[in-house]
C-alpha cells in the first residue's frame, strides 16, 4: 500500500510564477549572454526557478542569495514582467 504525505509550506502563499513562451526565451537569453550583467542574469535564474515552481527557500538555496532577495525579484516580475528585471 502507498501512502501520499502532503506537506504544507510554511508562511504566506505565494502567488505563481507562469512565464508567457516569449518571456522564457528573452530570461534564458538574459542567462546565457555574455555579455549580460550579471545582476541582471541572476535575476533571470531566479525568475525562471520560481516559473519552475522552486519554493523561495529552494531558489535561495540554489542562487546562494537570502530569501527577501528571492521575493523581491519575484514580486518585482509579477508586479512588471521583464521590465521589473532591471535597475531603477
């Protein structure tokens, strides 16, 4: 017999993260330029992780970034999109 364990995430929900096809190629893109900034490529990683459906702990963890550096990015591209990417 198998058994299904549910486990629930700890804090607020978070809105999801679906990425039109466009905007995946424009991030990946972002990711893979050389000549990208490196600020923003990282952007890019966390954006795309989050549409992979990554808790923030999980991207934090990948990226080596802390968690309100996930959710700002990710708040930030829900809020704008690719233009929420850049520097203001």
């Amino acid at each position: 017999m198998t058994m299904l364990v549910v486990v629930a995430e700890r804090g607020r929900p978070r809105q999801p993260l679906v990425l039109t096809e466009e905007e995946r190629k424009v991030l990946t893109g972002w990711v893979r330029r050389r000549k990208s900034a490196q600020a923003l490529a990282q952007r890019s990683r966390i954006v795309l992780a989050c549409a992979e459906g990554l808790s923030n702990t999980d991207v934090a963890a990948r990226e080596r970034v802390s968690l309100p550096t996930v959710g700002k990015w990710r708040k930030r591209f829900l809020e704008r999109r690719l233009d929420g990417l850049g520097d203001e």
